[in-house]
C-alpha cells in the first residue's frame, strides 16, 4: 500500500478493464516519472473524450456529432444492418473492407449472471428501425461466446417472424473469443461464410 495519491491512482487504474493490481501499479509509476507536458495531453484527451464523445442517436456508435459517419453516409445500403454488441465491434467488421450496409450497436449482450437482459440493451430501437421495412437483412455479428450466442438467439427469434432475411457470422471466429481480436481475414471469411437463421 502506497500513501494518498498514489494509491487512489492505482485504485482507480485497476478498475479499468483488463487492468490488473501490478499493471495498475506499472502505469502509476510510469505517470509518476514522466514529462508534466506527457501527463498534461493524458489529462486533456481523457476529458476531450468525455466532454465531445456521444452516442449516435441512430445507430448507437460513438460519434462527436449526433450521427455517426457510417450513418451520415449515403453510399451504404440501407436495405442490409448489421448488428453488433459493442462500438469496437463495428471498428472490426470495418477492417475487413467486407461489409457496405449500415449497423446497430445493442450496447452490449444478454448476461443474467451479471444482470444484463433485453431491457438492458438497445433492442427496442433495433425494432423500431425495422419498421419502415427498408432494411431486407440483418447479421448478427454477436462475440462467439455464451453470451453472444444467446442474444443472437433471442434475436433470431424476434427478427425470423418479420419476414427478414436474418444470418449470423459463419465459423472460423473462435468460440469464447471477442470480435476486436479477429483478424481481417478471418473476420472477412466469416462475413462472406454467413448464414441464415429459419424459423
């Protein structure tokens, strides 16, 4: 245990996600010995990043305007969505260069160990974008894990009744793993392997 400042910051370091007690511990002596300038750009971008940074108010992306760019563009189709649980996840279906339709962002997935249900989640907007009837196909683009697995479930259950053509990523994403980790190869694989989901 350190003294005052020190130990509030690497409290607060370890609460981050993926940060353990010794990385939380690393980064706080990092902060400590470097360049006030260095730790001044930190403090800066952490409070830009809260102060401009917004959900889009379609999809659910993050944005600085109140559409994000994917949304604003007119050259994506309209007629195909893509839905995903996390913004890194349309970070990573973006990389594959496969995908030219427009996305949903739920903002996460069903967890009911960790409290987390339907209500929890943007599916009632999902549904009110489907009513206009322009969008033809959805793609569950769920993690390939527990979780993701029964959102799109859920999904599909909703979704199949509709009428639309609903398919979710096809194999080659290993299952327990996160989408931000795929490489583009398997991630693009996946997105042209994809199925349909029947009633």
């Amino acid at each position: 245990m350190y003294e005052g400042a020190v130990q509030d910051l690497i409290d607060e370091l370890g609460r981050l996600p993926g940060v353990g007690p010794k990385s939380a511990q690393r980064i706080a002596f990092h902060v400590l010995a470097a360049d006030p300038s260095d730790v001044r750009r930190l403090v800066d971008a952490l409070t830009e990043v809260k102060a401009r940074v917004q959900f889009c108010e379609v999809c659910g992306n993050v944005s600085q305007e109140p559409q994000c760019r994917v949304c604003r563009d007119p050259r994506r189709s309209t007629a195909v969505l893509c839905v995903v649980e996390e913004p890194k996840d349309v970070v990573a279906v973006e990389r594959t260069r496969e995908f030219r339709g427009r996305y949903h962002v739920l903002g996460g997935a069903i967890n009911p160990i960790a409290g987390v249900g339907p209500d929890d989640l943007r599916i009632k907007e999902l549904l009110m974008r489907l009513q206009d009837g322009v969008v033809t196909e959805v793609i569950l683009a769920m993690d390939p894990n527990v979780e993701g697995e029964a959102t799109a479930t859920y999904l599909a259950r909703m979704l199949v009744p509709m009428g639309l053509t609903v398919s979710r990523l096809a194999s080659g994403l290993p299952v327990g793993g996160d989408l931000e980790y795929a490489d583009e190869v398997t991630l693009g694989r996946a997105f042209e392997g994809r199925r349909r989901i029947s009633a």
